[in-house]
C-alpha cells in the first residue's frame, strides 16, 4: 500500500521584509497523506498552536503542495518513514540522543 504526499502543512508565525516587500513567515506542523484508506494527517508532536497568533479560539492552517521531488521521494518510499497506523518507523528513531 504506496503512501502518496498530497500536502505539506504551515502556519504563519510572523513577518518580514525583503526588497521592500512585508512577507509571511511558516512553520512547517505536519503533512496530509493519502493511501488506499484515503487521505490522513501527521502533526508533529512539537507543535503548540498556543504560540500562533489568531483573532479567536481557531488558528489558520495553509496546505501547500509539496515540491514534485517530495512527492515523488515520498511515494516511493511507501509511508515516507511511517509504518502501520502512522507510526515512525524504527530508521527514524536512530539518531536520537536519547
């Protein structure tokens, strides 16, 4: 069962300038994946939308297409380093310090 990435997942966390130009800053929160179950998210577990600024009790999340090498690196990779239920996979677990 190939997992496909259909989005990458942000919020904006702020601004700056460039030329002139105010532009947004994003974070990176998780991804939409589809498989033959259809289509899930994976957040990170870091993520606090406590410290995103927002104008009531919800904060925007934007989908953005994922490059086409990602998507193609991810499909072939089935599940991009998740296993079953959405789990990490043991190769991601190898460089943690604890």
């Amino acid at each position: 069962m190939a997992t496909t990435h259909v989005y990458d997942l942000a919020v904006k966390t702020g601004e700056y300038e460039s030329n002139g130009q105010t532009k947004g800053r994003y974070e990176n929160i998780g991804k939409v994946l589809r498989n033959d179950n259809g289509q899930f998210m994976l957040l990170k577990k870091t993520f606090n939308p406590a410290g995103v600024d927002s104008n009531g009790n919800m904060i925007a999340v934007s989908m953005f297409e994922p490059k086409a090498n990602d998507r193609q690196q991810h499909s072939s990779q089935q599940g991009s380093g998740y296993g079953a239920g959405g789990q990490p996979s043991r190769e991601l677990d190898d460089d943690l310090p604890f």
